[in-house]
C-alpha cells in the first residue's frame, strides 16, 4: 500500500473471519509497504480489508473491503 497523503501511517489485513495480520511498521508519504498473505492464516478466497492506522494531528482508521487472491495479492471489491 502508498501512502500518497501526508501523514505517517501503518497497515494490517483484516478478514471477515475475524483474522487481522500484524501491522507493518510507520512509514511517511511516498513510500510503500506489502503483506505476503500467502505468510499469514488468511484462507485463499477470504473477505479481507486492509486496515490503515494513520499519525497526523490524530489518529484515524479506515477499511476498504477486499478478497484474497491464489496470489496472495488482495483484489478490491467495493
């Protein structure tokens, strides 16, 4: 995931199923940062979202829903 906005920010993939990844580490704008859901307990084919923990003036969250792929890669759905 980008962070294209100017705050520092963090992410985890959470399912459906109540699953959550470990958040990556802060990162600042104009950089990236992947989660290998192939790594993780997340099953092929499992409703996920990434979950964004973002650091400005305050924190905020947001989730967009997705689905896991064979890949590995998560696919927007909404």
């Amino acid at each position: 995931m980008v962070n294209n906005a100017a705050f520092v920010m963090s992410f985890s993939v959470a399912a459906s199923n109540g699953l959550e990844t470990s958040n990556t580490d802060t990162y600042p704008i104009n950089q990236s940062r992947t989660i290998d859901l192939t790594t993780t307990a997340l099953p092929v084919g499992a409703d996920v979202r990434p979950v964004v923990d973002a650091v400005a003036e305050r924190r905020a969250r947001r989730a967009a829903s997705c689905r896991t792929a064979r890949t590995g890669r998560a696919r927007r759905t909404r």
